[in-house]
C-alpha cells in the first residue's frame, strides 16, 4: 500500500516507520499528504486530504479520523476526530471521539478534548483540558475566539455525573462567521454547564461558575478567597433549573449545526472527495455528541431519583420539586428530543435561498461572507428555531 501512495504523490519520508492497517482506504488519502516517520493509521473511515501533515515534530496516531486539505497534527493520537481544511494541532494532542475542529480552528501543544467542537477560527492555547464544549465566534484568523493556556474546562460533578456541556458562543449566528470573539483568560477554568455571549472577555485566572449571557462583559475577580467547610451530601442536588435548561440549548445547538452540514455544508464539501469525508466526519461527530448529551440526561434523571429519597421530609421544597417534575417529564422530552433529531430541519423561504447560494461558493467560508444581511437574519431566524424546538 505505502508503495501505491507514493506513486500517487503521497510523501513518506521514511516508508518503512510508517504504519498503515490494511483497512484504511489507499483512494482516501491524497496526493500531497505528507506523513512522517513514526505515524500509525488505521481505521476504514480515515480520510487524509492534499497538503495535510502528520507528524513533524513527534508520531501520530490516527484511528478513524478525517484530516482535511493542509490541516496539521504535529503529534499526538486522535480517534474518531474531524478536522477540517486549514485545521492545526501541535505536539502531544490527544483527542477522542466527538472532537470537530472546523477550518482554521487551532490547538497548541498538549491539548486534550473530547465531544468538543471548535467553529471555524476558535484557538486554543497550549496544556488545556476542554472537553464537552461547543465554541464558536470571530471573523478570521486575526479576529479569533481565544482560549488561553492552562484552561480547564471542569465536566465532572461531585454528583459523579457529566451533565454539564458548556455553550461558548452559539450555532446560529456562529456559522455566519461575523460575531464577536469570546477570550477566557489563561490559567482559569469554566465549570459546566455555562452559557457565555459573545464579545465576553474574562480574565486570566478566573473559575467562571455561571452563565455570561449579556454581550460584551468582562468577568473579572479572585479566587483566593479563605477556604470554608459545611456538611455536604453529594447524592442530593441543589437547584437543577439552570442544568436542564443549559443541556436542552446544548442540544438544540449539536441539531442545528447538523442541519447546517445537511444543507448548507454538504453540496460545497462534495464537491472534492476529502471534503466529502470531512462532511460525513462531521455528521457522525454531532450523532456521538447528541448521543452523548442524552445519554448524561438519562443518567441525570436517575440520580435525581436518588437524590429526591435522600432529602426526606424536605422533598417538597421548591428545589427537590424541581427535580421530581424533570424526573416525571424527562421521558416526554427525550421522545420529542428524539424525534427531533429524525426529522431533516429543512430551511425554507429566505434561509431556502441563502443556502442555495451557499451551494455555488467555493468554500463555505466565502459562501457565508458573501450572504446579504436579509440572508444571513433568515438563516440565523432558521437554525434559532431549530434550537428552541428542543426546549
């Protein structure tokens, strides 16, 4: 196989360092591509477009994942990941399924992710841990949402459950690429689940705990406050509203930027065979990430039972009331959330026609510039009402 790559243009310094399983498709990775020595493929969706690099600075491992036309993984392992054209990720990054790096998304080196979504120009420093997030915002490669170094995005409750995906930014007006950037300050954390508008800035070593949902704030403050102890009971919860309806927007988000796959990304991706495969990458990337989102709903709904008996007489509160009504309406909501997801959400009228537009674009970057303000309101009015039907 290593031989048939060569002679189709496929750079391989060292061929014989070189692993690729005999599942992988040899028409999938193209001329072009340069794979350096110490690199393993594998996997029979792996994808490698023109120009794209694999291993400069150390080995790359790759399973099941699409890598676009000149994007860059200069070490790491990556499984199940999207990344596409003009997409970078530097030394040591680790990535697991559910990962999508949109165009000209970056990562420096030591990054690790996981059902994460990056929007196309987001950057993220380097020694970050930003799972279960979406990003979005920015305009370009000089007017970018920015994560600094040593963020930690904290996806796991005391609770022992993973409800907690946060939104930074959000899908319908992120695809149209003409938002204000969103920067969280280096050496900080967010705790999930949190919503955060654009053009908010905060500051280099702040834990943001709570939703930002006025445009244009600056968080600022300290965490050196003295430390306190109280008697604590993880199996109860405390208010939940803002969990449930942080989750159901969460989702609502994953179903509408796969609408915009669907049908505005997919006839400009189709048309070269990499891009065919990053689109299908990315499809299945937002099927495991909503199967994910559901899946921690289902566990959370479970733990509320839990948690509901451990309060005793105080079940009737207003806050234990509040998790009794999501357990008896979670079944309610997961049937609709489901048949939702089933459902094509078709543009029509205006978004009709602006995606129509986008289908004769070169790139779907250029297509979304080139939208009139009338298109780009209808298609944000489009993927908004998309959002609100899983709420």
């Amino acid at each position: 196989m290593k031989k048939l790559l060569i002679e189709r243009g496929v750079v391989l310094p060292d061929p014989d360092s070189v692993f690729i399983a005999p599942e992988v498709d040899p028409a999938r990775i193209h001329a072009g591509a340069v794979i350096h020595p110490g690199c393993r493929l594998s996997g029979a969706e792996t994808s490698i477009g023109p120009g794209a690099t694999l291993g400069a600075e150390s080995p790359v491992t790759l399973r099941n994942c699409q890598v676009g036309k000149d994007a860059v993984v200069s070490g790491g392992f990556l499984d199940g990941t999207t990344m596409l054209d003009g997409a970078s990720a530097g030394d040591g990054f680790h990535s697991r399924p559910g990962t999508l790096l949109e165009e000209c998304s970056s990562v420096a080196h030591t990054v690790g992710l996981k059902q994460t979504v990056l929007m196309p120009y987001v950057t993220l420093g380097s020694l970050i841990n930003f799972c279960d997030v979406l990003m979005a915002g920015g305009t370009g490669s000089d007017n970018h949402s920015e994560v600094g170094s040593s963020y930690i995005h904290f996806n796991f409750t005391p609770h022992q459950d993973k409800a907690t995906a946060s939104l930074v930014g959000d899908v319908p007006r992120g695809v149209l690429l003409d938002q204000k950037p969103i920067f969280l300050g280096g050496q900080g954390g967010l705790v999930g689940p949190c919503r955060i508008a654009y053009g908010t800035v905060v500051a280099a070593g702040c834990v943001l705990r709570r939703d930002v949902l006025e445009e244009n704030q600056l968080v600022t403050g300290s965490s050196t406050t003295a430390l306190r102890t109280r008697p604590y009971d993880a199996v109860k919860y405390g208010r939940v509203e803002g969990i449930l309806e942080n989750g159901l927007a969460y989702l609502g988000n994953i179903l509408a930027l796969r609408a915009w796959y669907d049908h505005a990304r997919r006839p400009v991706m189709a048309k070269t065979p990499w891009g065919a495969a990053c689109c299908e990458g990315a499809r299945k990337r937002l099927g495991e990430i909503w199967k994910e989102r559901v899946k921690r709903l289902d566990q959370l709904a479970g733990k509320f039972v839990a948690s509901v008996e451990a309060a005793g007489e105080q079940r009737t509160s207003l806050v234990f009331a509040a998790q009794s009504r999501f357990i008896a309406e979670w079944p309610q909501i997961r049937e609709r959330l489901m048949t939702r997801w089933s459902q094509p959400q078709t543009p029509e009228g205006a978004a009709a026609e602006a995606v129509q537009t986008l289908a004769q674009a070169e790139d779907c970057r250029r297509g979304v510039t080139s939208l009139s303000p009338a298109m780009k309101t209808a298609v944000t009015a489009w993927l908004q009402a998309v959002v609100d039907g899983c709420r």
